[in-house]
C-alpha cells in the first residue's frame, strides 16, 4: 500500500506544521493573486453547516460547484435561493452564486462523476453512548461508489475519529480507484463561516504528493494560508483545537460553580483575574457550552485513547453539568415546584439558529422535572413551542438567559431576577 505523503518532520520526527513542500510554493499564502485552475466540485453534505458555506465560497471564486445532499427539504430551499439555516452573509452571497451560474443542486448522486473533486463533509457524530459513529463516512462512500472514478482529487472535510483517514485511504485502494486522497479539516464557527473560510489558514494533508499539491491549490483558490501536516496530524489537530476549546469553558464554568458555592462573587473574581493581567486575560466567560460539535469531538478524541481522555471527561462534566447546577440554584433561592421559569434563547450559542445539542433544552427538562412550568423564546429557533420574548417575560417568575442572543441586551425584561451566568447583561450571574 502506498504510505500517505508525509508533512515535514521537524528535530526528533517532530511535524513541521508551517514549513512548506517545495512544490506547494507557488499556492502558499494564496490571496487574490493566486491563479487557480477553475474546477467542478461535487460536495456530498453540500446542503449541511460546513458544506453549504464552503460551497458557495468556492463557487464565488470562480469554480463550478455542484451540491448533493440527502436532506430534500434543504436541498429545495438552496435550490431556490434560500438558506436552510441562519449564517452571516449567505442568503446574498447563496442567491449571488447561483445567478452566476456556478452553484446548483445535483439532480441525481450520478452527477457526482462529473466532479474533479469530491468535498466529503456528511456529520460525524456520536452515539447515545457518547461512542463514535465509526461508519458514518463509509456508508457514505458505499453509497456513492458507483460515481467515484479515477482522476477525481477526495478532499475528506468532516472532523474525524483518529485514523478514519487511513481506513478511507485503504477502502480506496480495496476497490482500485485511482483517487488523491486529502484531509482538509473544517475549523470554522457557525454564524462567521464565509468570512473565516477565507480567512482562515488550512490545514493540508494527503495521502500522495499530489493529494497535497491539488487540495492545496483548491484552497488557495480561496486565499487561504496552507500549513501541510500529515493525514493523522490532520485529524488530531481538528479534534485537539475543539477539546482544548471545550476544556477552557469548563474551566470557567468550574469556576464560576467553586465561587457561588464558596459564597465568593464570581464576577468580582473574574475582574480581579483579567484586569490588565495577560496571563489569565484569555479565560473565556462562563457560559452553556454545548453545540454539534465540542462535546462530541472531545468524546471521539477520549473513545480513541481508550476512553482515558481524564481532562476531556471532567471538562465533559463541568460543561454538561451546569444545567444542574442552575437547576439546584434556582431550587434553593425561588422554589421550583409551581413556579414559572422563563428561558430566554434556545440556540446553542448566541446569533445562530441551531439548537443542535443546546443545553438550553436540558435545563428545560430539568426545570420541569422539578414541577417548573418552563416558557421557552428565541428569535432564530425554528420550534413551534416557543413563545414571544415578550408572553415570557409578561408570565415568568424568574428569567434565565440561555443563549446571550445580542437582542437581550436591549431587551425589556420586567422586573423578574434575571440568572445570567454569561454576565452578558453586566448585572452580575445572580446564580
Ligand atoms: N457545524 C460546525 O460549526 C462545524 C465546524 C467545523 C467542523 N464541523 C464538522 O463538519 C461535519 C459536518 O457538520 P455540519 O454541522 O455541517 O453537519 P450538518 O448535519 O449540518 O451537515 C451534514 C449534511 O450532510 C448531509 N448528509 C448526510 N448524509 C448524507 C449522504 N449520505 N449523502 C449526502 N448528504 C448527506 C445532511 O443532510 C446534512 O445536510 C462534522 O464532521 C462536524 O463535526 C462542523
């Protein structure tokens, strides 16, 4: 079998992340000055979070970009100039894209083979026991088999268990396709995802050197910065940069738990920690740190080390627990039984209307399991239970900012205490 293209090593075999290949000179830096071939790409998840935008960055760069999803009801909207899902500048730049003629919906999966390049980026979740889907990708591939055919450049773009790459690689060769195989890791965040594609450096690995050369070229096209690493150097660096993320909330979120419990203002602590202090000015806010995709990379990242990721477990615990937490909070100062608990944001984080994995929906569980009657608001979630901001804060007893959603600050809240672990409002997290 052929080895995948090495990344430069460094002194004791070390990665070199941002040292170029010789060959790859020419893309480095990318930027408007870069002449890119132009490409037909197929995108498998073209219609997802990661797949759309990206899709229709490149297809604003020039290249013809074809989209196959297995969502008929996204696909429908895209096909008509409307987005699926809520992300900064897309309803215009997805309209700009298909007037132009460079963006479209596959009418059939056989459209794939058209493709130069095929851009995988399907999810890839875990289970209800919080075990990697393992076979997410692969389904996927059977399922396209028949339209994969030699030649095309396979840039793998979802975030992935530790040596999913490699078995891909190895699935390629098992069925004698002649296929580059690259990893190219998506990195950016919900919400700013066309302006971070472009602005962000791409990590580049591959499984032959013109793997490297063709995804690197692809994603200069875009004026991104490539850093070349090796396929599982690729994957770690995805999984490590999301649980290093997720453990830093944790943190803040322990915290914030220790100085309420120990009677201590957590805010007057977080000012005495930051203020003018570089080394403690990056500890983030307190906050419900939840989403498609920290919680369930930090658990891939642990299943592939035998489930001994200590670190990743008790961030898991700090971040998953602090619904409860609020809940006994609010137990012990309101009462819960009979009371009413407005809950002001149902997204996963603030200006998004993704409500995948939102703790938010926890707390209301909780909150109810206690006897609260629990009214729920958010201006981007798409969920017929929810109420006006205005009918929750008219009926509730207490307010709970669950996703500091930019709106709330100016907000009238009435009169009702407002618990605020974010201290997004500056009044303190009144926990
Ligand atoms: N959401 C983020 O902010 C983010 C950021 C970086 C990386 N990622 C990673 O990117 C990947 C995708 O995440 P997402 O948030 O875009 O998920 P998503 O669910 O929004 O998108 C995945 C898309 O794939 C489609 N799909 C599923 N099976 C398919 C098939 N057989 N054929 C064609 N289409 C199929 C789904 O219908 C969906 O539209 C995941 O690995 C995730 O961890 C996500």
């Amino acid at each position: 079998m052929t080895r995948p293209h090495p990344a430069p090593r460094g002194a004791f075999g070390a990665a070199v992340a941002d040292r170029p290949a010789p060959s790859l000179a020419r893309v480095q830096g990318g930027g408007p000055g870069v002449v890119a071939p132009t490409l037909d790409i197929g995108v498998i998840g073209g219609c997802g979070h990661v797949g759309l935008p990206l899709a229709i960055g490149l297809a604003l760069r020039g290249h013809h970009v074809c989209l196959l999803d297995v969502n008929a009801t996204a696909r429908a909207k895209v096909a008509r100039g409307v987005m699926p899902f809520a992300e900064e500048g897309a309803p215009e730049a997805l309209r700009q894209a298909l007037d132009a003629g460079h963006l479209r919906v596959a009418s059939e999966e056989a459209d794939l083979a058209e493709a130069e390049v095929v851009l995988l980026v399907v999810g890839t979740p875990v289970d209800g026991h919080l075990s990697p889907a393992l076979a997410a990708i692969h389904e996927v591939l059977e399922q396209y088999r028949p339209h994969l055919r030699d030649g095309q450049l396979m840039v793998l773009r979802s975030t992935m268990y530790p040596g999913t790459a490699e078995g891909v690689w190895r699935w390629l060769q098992a069925q004698r396709l002649q296929i580059d195989l690259a990893v190219c890791p998506e990195r950016i965040a919900q919400g700013a995802a066309l302006r971070e594609i472009a602005e962000l450096p791409q990590i580049v690995a591959g499984f032959t050197p013109a793997a490297v050369d063709r995804a690197a070229v692809l994603f200069a096209s875009l004026g991104c910065e490539i850093v070349q690493v090796g396929p599982k150097e690729a994957e770690l660096a995805k999984l490590f940069a999301n649980a290093w993320r997720y453990i830093r909330f944790a943190a803040a979120n322990q915290f914030l738990m220790m100085a309420e419990d120990l009677g201590a203002d957590f805010e007057e602590v977080f000012r005495a920690m930051t203020h003018n202090y570089p080394r403690a000015a990056d500890l983030p806010r307190p906050g419900f740190a939840a989403g498609p995709c920290l919680f369930k990379d930090t658990m891939q990242l642990s299943a592939s080390t035998n489930n001994r990721f200590f670190l990743g477990h008790a961030a898991m615990m700090a971040n998953e627990g602090l619904p409860q937490y609020v809940t006994a909070r609010l137990r012990g100062r309101y009462g819960l039984s009979g009371r009413t608990v407005g809950l002001l944001g149902m997204a996963f984080k603030a200006g998004v209307d993704d409500a995948r994995d939102s703790l938010a929906y926890k707390l209301k569980a909780l909150l109810e399991l206690e006897g609260a009657t629990v009214l729920c608001t958010d201006p981007y979630v798409d969920d017929p239970a929810l109420l006006p901001l205005g009918a929750v804060v008219a009926a509730a007893d207490v307010l709970v900012i669950t996703t500091p959603h930019p709106c709330y600050r100016r907000a009238e809240l009435g009169r009702a205490p407002v618990v605020d672990i974010w201290n997004f409002l500056g009044r303190g997290s009144r926990v």
